[in-house]
C-alpha cells in the first residue's frame, strides 16, 4: 500500500489541530506531534471571590447537657466554684485527729487547781488524748521504779470507769456518757503521776510515803468530783461523788507504794 492510500483511507491530509482525523469522531482517533497549534494556551481557571470569608459564620451544633453512655460529662472544677480548699485554709493536723491542745491544758489546769472555775460545756467534751497520755505515763514511771503494771493500770481504770458510770446516772438526772467519765477519771490521774515520779527518786515505803499517798487521793477524787458535779449540775453532793472516786485513786496509790 502507497503512502497516497494510507493517508487516504486513515484521513492524515486532513487534520486541523492537535489531532488528527476528519470532522467524523469515528475517524479523529490520532495525534500529530507536528502539530502543537493552540495547545496549552486555551486553559480557564474558575476565579474565587475571597471577600465572602468575613461574612462566614460557622454553624455550631448544640450538644445534649446530658452525658450519653459513652460520652463523659462536664467536669467541674471544684476550685473555680469556690467549692476547693486552699493549703492555706486546711486544718491543723491535731484538728483533723480531733485532738485540742487548749482543752486539755485548760482541764489540767483544773485539775492541778480544784478551785478554779470550769465552763461545764467543755467538760462534755470526749477528749480521751490526754488520760491516755496520763495512763502511758504513769505506768512508764511505774516501770522506771522496776514496777511492770500497764495491765493493772488499764483493767483498774476500765473498770473504775464503768462503775463510776453506772452510778453517776444512778444520782443524776441529766444523765453522764462513758467517754466524759473516762475523760474526767484520765485527766484527774495527773496527782498520782507524780507520786509516782517522786517514787522513782525515793522509796515510799514510810510515814512520808502514807502521808504522800493520802495527800494524792485526797487531790485526785476532789478534783474529779468536782468536774463531776459541775458537769452534770449535782448541786451540794460533791461529797457522796469523792467518795467512789477516793476508792478508785486508792488502787492506783497503793500500786504505786508497794
């Protein structure tokens, strides 16, 4: 086949543009590389108007107030409320324990002088800090004088308490607690501790030693009476009050002597 007949049959004199072929679209199925006639030079670009921006206002999608299964809610935060608490605002440590260092010294100052004056509301007060740092101390000097008796102090003083309890709302009418008469018997063991310093230091066994002995429970149940009655406002039976109190302080004097 000549050259004439392939340009005839497949239409290669007749092309126009980039590709070539007839008018047919059956027939424009080829491109000349020769050709490069208004290629690449025909291109639009869409414009965008970017003025609209400032205008746009996104659309904000409003969320439930309530938490769905899977979706945590809000969380509070406690200090912008006010609701926190500063380091500043926390509690003493003693507080926390509910232990008052102004309570106690005030009721040993009671009972180191019976005639000073007490607020009865404070005696209400079930503080057991302080007898049981009489209780430790007392059976610490015992034990410095070669007396081992933590088991005697403890079953005496239990005991003492529960039937000082018993008879104290026996002769009352408003009524005492367990902790308050635990309280007061504690507080007023302080006496007693320092027979038993000086026990430490020189033998009780003796006119002096009796003479001690005798003095301390005298101090101890008045002081504890005293409390008692001011407490549970027992007005003139301080004396029907000592006397249980007398017999309690008198186990602890005589482990203390022998």
């Amino acid at each position: 086949m000549s050259s004439e007949g392939w340009e005839e049959q497949y239409g290669g004199g007749q092309t126009s543009g980039a590709w070539a072929g007839s008018s047919d679209p059956q027939q424009n199925n080829f491109f000349d590389p020769n050709n490069t006639v208004n290629f690449g030079q025909e291109q639009h670009f869409q414009s965008f108007d970017y003025t609209s921006s400032s205008n746009y206002q996104p659309t904000v999608t409003s969320v439930s107030s309530t938490p769905s299964m899977f979706v945590p809610g809000p969380i509070m935060n406690d200090m912008e409320n006010g609701g926190g608490i500063n380091e500043e605002d926390e509690p003493p440590l003693l507080e926390e324990l509910g232990i008052d260092p102004n309570a106690i010294l005030q009721k040993t100052l009671n009972v180191l002088n019976p005639r000073r004056s007490t607020d009865p509301a404070m005696l209400q007060d079930t503080d057991l800090a302080g007898p049981l740092v009489f209780c430790l101390a007392f059976g610490s000097l015992l034990l410095l004088s070669g007396k081992l008796q933590f088991g005697a102090i403890y079953g005496v003083g239990l005991l003492g308490c529960v039937a000082l309890y018993g008879l104290l709302n026996l002769m009352s009418t408003n009524g005492v607690g367990l902790g308050v008469v635990i309280s007061v018997l504690g507080y007023c063991l302080l006496p007693i501790v320092g027979l038993a310093g000086l026990n430490v230091m020189l033998s009780l066994q003796g006119i002096v030693g009796a003479v001690l002995a005798a003095a301390a429970i005298l101090w101890c149940s008045w002081s504890a009476s005293k409390l008692f009655v001011t407490a549970l406002a027992m007005h003139h039976q301080q004396p029907l009050v000592a006397y249980p109190c007398a017999l309690v302080y008198s186990i602890f004097a005589l482990i203390t002597v022998f």
